[in-house]
C-alpha cells in the first residue's frame, strides 16, 4: 500500500529521470492529460526507453494510458506491457472500459472515477478483476456535475465518502483526488489531513512538493506506533480475549488495527 501517488508527465525527461527523488511512494507516469495529442507517440517511445534502461525496485510505477474511446488506448497498453511496471491508471473508467483493458493486460488496474456515472457503479467497478484500488478525479467529476470545483471540498464529500466505503469493504487502495493549488502549504496539509479522516488511504498529486506533506499525514504518528505496540504486547499475554488498558476496552478489531500500524510504520522505516 502506497501513502503517495505523484503524477508526472511521460514527455518530460527531466521529471522522469528524477523519479525515483521525489519520494513519493508510487509514480503515475502520465500519458493523457498532460501530454498533447502530436506528442503522444514521443512519450510512449521516451518512457519505454527510460524504464527498459532503468529499474525502480522499491516504487511502484504506474501508466495513466488515455482512456478506451481514444485512438491511443490500445497503443498505450500494447507497448508498455513488457515494461516493469505495477500497473495501468485508467481515466473515464466505467465497468465496459475495465474489461477492454483486462483483455490486453494483466497488471494491477487502478480506475479514476471522475464521472457520475462511475460514482453510481463503484462495487461493480471495484470488483473487477486486478483493482489495485479506486482514484477520485475531482477535477472532471465537477466539471460533469456543473458545479463549483472548492478547495474545502464540500461539493466532493459524498463521493469521496462512497468511494472510501467501497474500497474498505472490497479490501482495495482508496487515493483521493489531487489538490491543485501548488504552493498552498496549509491547505495541501488541511486537504490531505481532511481524506485521512474520511478513511482514505492514501492520495494523488500533481507536484513535487506536496509528497512530502502527504506521506506525513498519511503515515502512522510516532503516539500511534507506541500505542500499538503497547496493544499488541499485552494482546500476546492475554488469554481472556478483551481486555483493558489505560481504562479503555481492547477488542479483536482494535488489535487487527494496531497490527496493521505497526506493518505500515516497518514498511515506511518509522520504526
């Protein structure tokens, strides 16, 4: 499970180069919004090139191919298949684009659901075969809907709670939506803080600087690891099945929590 999802674009040899700097847990390699149509075969050829040279073994790396009513969908996929990559992001994703896309690949698939139409269909979508987990796209999901894209996201909270519930109960990634005001410190904080809260397990963004935000939020607190570990040490001497500690009733799904902390403080060397 990754805290971090950073967009950048496959025609940029900059960013690519540096992609294993930014520290983002997961790198979307973009091929879609970001790169114009004259220059979309130019990104393919670069990022194939770039990652048959190069092997990031502790990221995990991602496509976001242009979605299957483009002309370059099949394209996408058919030359960066062999690569060693996760897997494959898919924009305007709906149940019929999923399946178009397990007939040609077998990586991990992570659909964005930026349509309201994908929002009605969540379970059938989570539930298709290779969901690595669902990706909110705030941005086209309000153009849609025809309403007022916020920084407080208000318009965005029945969605993002839906989809944070459907990818609990399917046992998949749930990455919210990027937050688009680049040198908003606080508000990335506040952004990032607010999906944390809601039960999202991690989030996407589309610059640099807010990995470093993001994976703080989205990484267990030095008090929760040392909780945890206080938890699971007397869970291990406990034979009663429920107990106390600190005046506070311990159950099975509590332990199941401060075990899964502590599986996330090793993964990201907090511990």
């Amino acid at each position: 499970m990754s805290r971090s999802y950073l967009f950048i674009p496959g025609n940029t040899p900059s960013m690519l180069q540096n992609l294993d700097v930014f520290e983002s847990d997961a790198i979307i390699i973009d091929f879609e919004d970001s790169v114009l149509t004259y220059d979309k075969d130019a990104a393919r050829i670069l990022v194939k090139e770039f990652l048959t040279k190069f092997n990031f073994k502790e990221i995990e790396i991602f496509i976001r191919i242009n979605d299957s009513e483009s002309p370059f969908f099949k394209e996408d996929v058919l030359l960066t298949n062999d690569l060693n990559i996760t897997g494959y992001v898919l924009p305007k994703a709906l149940p019929s684009s999923i399946d178009q896309l397990l007939k040609i690949t077998d990586k991990q698939i992570i659909p964005i659901i930026e349509s309201p139409m994908a929002v009605l269909r969540l379970e059938e979508i989570a539930r298709k075969d290779q969901i690595k987990g669902l990706l909110l796209g705030a941005e086209d999901l309000t153009k849609e809907l025809n309403i007022n894209r916020t920084l407080e996201g208000t318009e965005i909270l029945f969605t993002r709670s839906k989809i944070v519930l459907t990818c609990n109960a399917y046992k998949i990634e749930s990455i919210d939506t990027p937050y688009t005001s680049k040198d908003d410190e606080q508000g990335i904080y506040k952004d990032s803080l607010n999906a944390s809260n809601l039960g999202f397990t991690s989030k996407s963004c589309i610059h640099p600087n807010h990995v470093d935000v993001i994976n703080e939020v989205f990484s267990p607190s030095q008090e929760d690891i040392k909780q945890s570990l206080r938890i699971i040490k007397k869970a291990e001497t406990n034979t009663k099945g429920a107990f106390s500690l600190d005046g506070k009733m311990v159950d099975a799904p509590i332990i199941e929590k401060a075990k899964r902390v502590i599986v996330q403080a090793k993964k990201y060397n907090l511990l």
